[in-house]
C-alpha cells in the first residue's frame, strides 16, 4: 500500500502509529468522524473525517490501507461497514483490538 491511515483519535492509535513508525512504515494521517476532532492536532496529524479522507485519496482508493484501532467490536464493524461502502474493499482494512 502507498498510504496508511490510522482511524480512531485515541490512545491505541497513538501505539499502533509508534509501532509502525518503529518498523519502518509511514503513516499518512488519521481519521475520526467525532465533530469535535474533524481539523485538530494529532500527534503531528491534522485529523480528518472519512469524507476528507475519500475525498483526498478517490484517485489511488485501491492502494490505500486503513487500520481501525477502535476498541469496541460494534463500532469496529461500523466503521469498517462505512468505509467499505464507499469503496474499499476488506483487503485494505485492518481491525486492531488491544
């Protein structure tokens, strides 16, 4: 994948990003639909919703990766229903629970 986008402004994506960092891989941004997230700071992110989000990537949607770090197992599966609605496929999400 060119890009990777972390999903859920928490302390578990602040681990999962670290974790990729340490083994050599970039992440792109981070993604959170909460209003009162949408364009704040984020461990050097400017957070946006998963509109911006398809939006600023429509032209390579198929090379992306999205890593939802959510820990409730409905709101997993929500998020991962929206983005795959509107054009990812299940390939390109990654569900972590800690």
């Amino acid at each position: 994948y060119s890009s990777i986008y972390a999903y859920c402004r928490h302390k578990y994506t602040a681990a999962t990003i670290k974790a990729l960092n340490q083994n050599g891989y970039k992440v792109n941004g981070v993604i959170d639909d909460g209003k009162a997230y949408i364009n704040t700071n984020f461990l050097g992110f400017k957070t946006i919703n998963s509109y911006k989000f398809f939006d600023e990537n429509k032209k390579n949607i198929n090379d992306v990766l999205v890593i939802i770090t959510h820990q409730r197992e409905k709101t997993l599966d929500k998020i991962s229903d929206n983005l795959i609605s509107n054009g990812l496929k299940k390939r390109q999400i990654i569900k972590i629970k800690y």
